[in-house]
C-alpha cells in the first residue's frame, strides 16, 4: 500500500506545532513561567511610584487602549482612584506575578492578574495594546498547562522529577496564532505609515527623546542612512512574511529569529520597553525546541556527581526530568567503583571540585567543558542556554562555576544517599561498577 502523502500547508504547520509541543520539558516550560513572571513583578513594582491621581487629572496622557477599554469595559479600575488604594493594587500584583513565577495556583492566579493588567491599561498606566495582548495571551496559555511541571514549587521534592508531565497540546498553536495576527497588523500599519515607507521608522526610535542609552543612539545613527533604511524596509517584509513563512516547516524560524532580534534591538535603543519586552517574552513562548534538537554524547559516556552534594542531586534530577533524547545519558557518583575503575589515581588527584563528563578512551571534561554538552544534549531551551553560556570566556565561566562550588555545601542540604530516590524506570539509568567493556577501550 502506497504511503500516504506528507500534509502540506495549514494542516503540516498544525502538525509541526504539535510535533513541537510533544518537546517541550516541564522544566523548559518552567523557564518560560518564570520569565514571565519575573516581567510581571517588575511591571507591578513600578507601579508602586506611579502618581495615579495624575492620570485621572489629564485624560488626554492616556493610550488609545484606555479609551477603548472605556467603552468595552467601564469601571475596571475603581481601586486606581486613590493613591493608596493604587498602591496596594500593584502590591498585589506583584504577589500574584510571584506565586505565578512559582508555579503555583496558576488558573486560580490567572483572572486576577488579567484583571489588575487590563485595569491598569484602563487607567493609562498599564502595557499599551500590543503588550496587552502578549501578556492577557501567555498568562491565558499557562493557566490551561497542566498542574506541576518539573522546576514548579509543587513539584518539589517529588520522587519522579518529570511527573510524566506534558503540555497542552494547542500551546504553540495559540500563542503563534497571536504572533502571526500581532506582526501582521504592524505589517499594515508600517506600510501605511509615511515613514516607514520613507525607511524612517528605525530612525525615529533611535531620535527617541526618551531613549535610555542617549549616547549609544547617537553612534548607531553615525550609521548610513541607507542602512536603516533597508533595515526598516527588511523588518516590514518580515512581519509582512511571517504568516506565509509559518505554513513551511523548515522556514518558518528566519522571520521569527529576525523578527525577535528587531525586539531585542528596540528594547535596548527605545525608551518604550513594554512592546518590544512583550513581544520578545511571546517569541521565546513560541520556541520551537526541534530547531535545537538533542546532540548525542559521545558513546560510553558518563556523567559524575558528587553524591555528597545536595546541588548536584538537583543536578541530576533535572537531567532526569529533562533528557528526553534518543540515547539517555547515564550518571554515576564519584565516590563510586565506577569512576574509580575509569580513572588513574593520578587523574583523580588532579580534578578540580567539578562535575566530570567521561567521554570514554580516557577523555575527562570538568567545570563548563561538561557543563556545555550535558546543555547541548537536553536540546531546546537548554541547549540554547548551553550556547550563550558558550560565548562567555572559558576562563571566566570556570571562575564562576569555581566559586558556586565553593559555597554550594553551605546552601544546599548533604542528601541521605549517594543516589536521589528514583522510581525503578529512572534508577537504571545510573552506573555503579563497570559492567561491561567498553568498544572504545579495545585493541585496535
């Protein structure tokens, strides 16, 4: 019987997206969670020191989405009309972003944080409509995950570190569909808008009276004028393509990375953070982990830990919760007949107080030399960590690991046994003695 045919169009962009979402760790989502979260305690925190009764007093300072939840919403933000009252409505904001950054009651956290953000924009003090619209949608998303991914605060301490837990299965749908209406709205406004069309729209955010790094614009508009003008007019045509260019599989991460890089650049050189921090969060939310898929380790590779160490049992556990690749990675202690039987005395004498990755033949990677291609094999958001931790230099990323180490004893509680306590399933994945031998100690 022939094979059926590869879908196409709409119908193989849904079944990527739910291909990808299947990638998704609970501790990847746990990142994104408390990314989020983290921006919402900073939103809410700086409403502690906004003058609220200033804004009633000059109606014409308020954004468009404030006259529009006017008449959609009347009468959300009575709690705005006194400055106290203002105060302990961010308090609670930044409360409810905690708990959200936690993990913890997300559906019931949820309704609260949607209302105080719309109310906020209601009274003029509140994200504008495009980061409205991220936030009101990632909050929504999140709060129909299901309940304790692993690196979520009721998660903890729980036998399983993974919980078999998977995402919702239309995550990524929703949250691209919001990308792709949100880029393909501003693809129409920047094409209406004289100044865009003139290439003028990069240089306008850099002529920003309200530009935080005022010295650093002034450098970059030393530049060509051709060239934000052909950068203004690149970013249109990817806003413009990234609708036709999510229907294909293998394109549809050019116009999300360079439209994410363009957020980035605005967040920097713009003194009107909330879009563009906003809209970065939602890129990140929409990652694709199969753009950075698991690299293998080499074969006959090991990863030893100090059992002794309370830091290096949660190590262990998110590698456990989180590796979902083809070829597992396998863990040992160092205070094991395992490691003993791969290692001369002499090597072992001259390790530093490390994690050490044993890539057979003899080859030993300690500090960030392991850290990176445990990163790298986790693919995804990790992997993607691995790769910005890579572009700082190894002597100073060493220096750091040095000196977590050196405190790490003092934080984190000794555990009980050499091995956290692991369902059966998870428990064969460790190594005590040398088993087996190894193909790549073989004569040749």
């Amino acid at each position: 019987m022939p094979n059926a045919p590869a879908p196409t169009g709409p119908v193989a962009f849904e079944q990527h997206l739910v291909d990808s979402q299947a990638k998704w760790t609970g501790g990847q989502f746990s990142v994104l969670r408390v990314c989020v979260g983290v921006a919402l305690c900073a939103h809410f925190a700086c409403g502690l020191w906004i003058d609220w009764a200033a804004l009633d007093s000059n109606p014409s300072a308020r954004a468009p989405i404030a006259e529009l939840l006017d008449s959609w919403l009347p009468g959300l933000y009575p709690w705005s009309a006194t400055q106290s009252s203002a105060i302990v409505g961010s308090l609670c904001g930044c409360l409810l972003a905690a708990l959200f950054a936690a993990g913890l009651w997300l559906r019931a956290v949820a309704l609260p944080l949607c209302y105080l953000l719309l109310s906020q924009a209601q009274a003029g003090a509140g994200p504008s409509g495009v980061a409205l619209a991220c936030m009101l949608a990632i909050i929504f998303v999140f709060a129909l995950q299901p309940a304790a991914p692993y690196g979520s605060w009721p998660a903890r301490g729980r036998v399983d570190p993974s919980g078999n837990w998977r995402a919702w299965g239309q995550s990524s749908t929703a949250l691209w569909a919001v990308l792709i209406g949100i880029y393909a709205s501003q693809a129409w406004l920047h094409f209406q808008d004289p100044n865009w069309r003139a290439g003028r729209g990069l240089l306008l955010a850099l002529e920003s009276d309200s530009a935080p790094l005022a010295a650093f614009n002034s450098l970059l508009l030393r530049a060509p004028s051709a060239l934000w003008q052909a950068s203004a007019w690149a970013i249109m045509v990817l806003e413009a393509a990234l609708l036709p260019l999510a229907l294909m599989r293998r394109l549809h991460w050019i116009p999300w990375l360079g439209l994410a890089l363009t957020q980035g650049f605005l967040l920097v050189v713009s003194g009107h953070g909330d879009p563009a921090l906003a809209l970065l969060l939602l890129h990140l939310c929409t990652f694709d982990p199969n753009w950075l898929a698991p690299q293998v380790l080499a074969p006959h590779s090991l990863v030893f830990y100090d059992g002794e160490c309370g830091l290096c049992h949660r190590w262990v556990r998110m590698i456990l919760a989180e590796d979902i690749g083809s070829d597992p990675i396998r863990l040992a202690p160092l205070q094991s007949p395992a490691f003993t039987q791969r290692t001369s005395e002499d090597e072992r004498a001259a390790l530093p107080d490390s994690i050490v990755l044993y890539r057979g033949r003899g080859q030993l990677a300690v500090r960030t030399a392991a850290v990176l291609p445990i990163l790298a094999a986790l693919g995804g958001l990790w992997r993607a960590m691995g790769i910005l931790l890579s572009l700082i230099p190894r002597p100073l990323a060493d220096l750091g690991y040095d000196a977590v180490a050196k405190v790490r004893k003092r934080i984190f509680k000794n555990p009980k046994s050499a091995c956290p306590m692991l369902p059966p399933h998870l428990a064969n994945r460790f190594e005590f003695d040398l088993t087996e031998p190894e193909a790549s100690n073989a004569a040749p």
